[in-house]
C-alpha cells in the first residue's frame, strides 16, 4: 500500500484530523490532567477482583 493509499484509509476511518483541531484536543487533554488528579484524591487507585467495575 503506497502512502497516499494509506492516508485516504486513514482519513475515512477518521483517524486524521486538521492541525487545528489536534492542538485544541492536546490543550484540552492538559487542562484536564489537573483536574482528574484532585477527583481521585491525587493518588493511585487499587483494584481488586471486587472492585472497579470488574466484570461478573
């Protein structure tokens, strides 16, 4: 598969996007990382086999 293929595949699964709109998205992604750290307290969370949504 030459690039220009394997760029129109990309483009159709949506899998390229503008530089404009990637560089909303990253600013978003940083200003989100504060704010998800003070939900969950700062720390890691443990999962067991009882807990964190593990499946039945």
């Amino acid at each position: 598969m030459d690039s220009t293929a394997a760029k129109a595949h990309h483009d159709a699964a949506g899998m390229l996007v503008d530089a404009e709109v990637l560089t909303t998205l990253e600013k978003a992604v940083e200003e989100e990382k504060p704010r998800a750290k003070r939900a969950d307290g700062g720390g890691r969370r443990i999962c067991g086999p009882d807990s964190c949504g593990s499946p039945s």
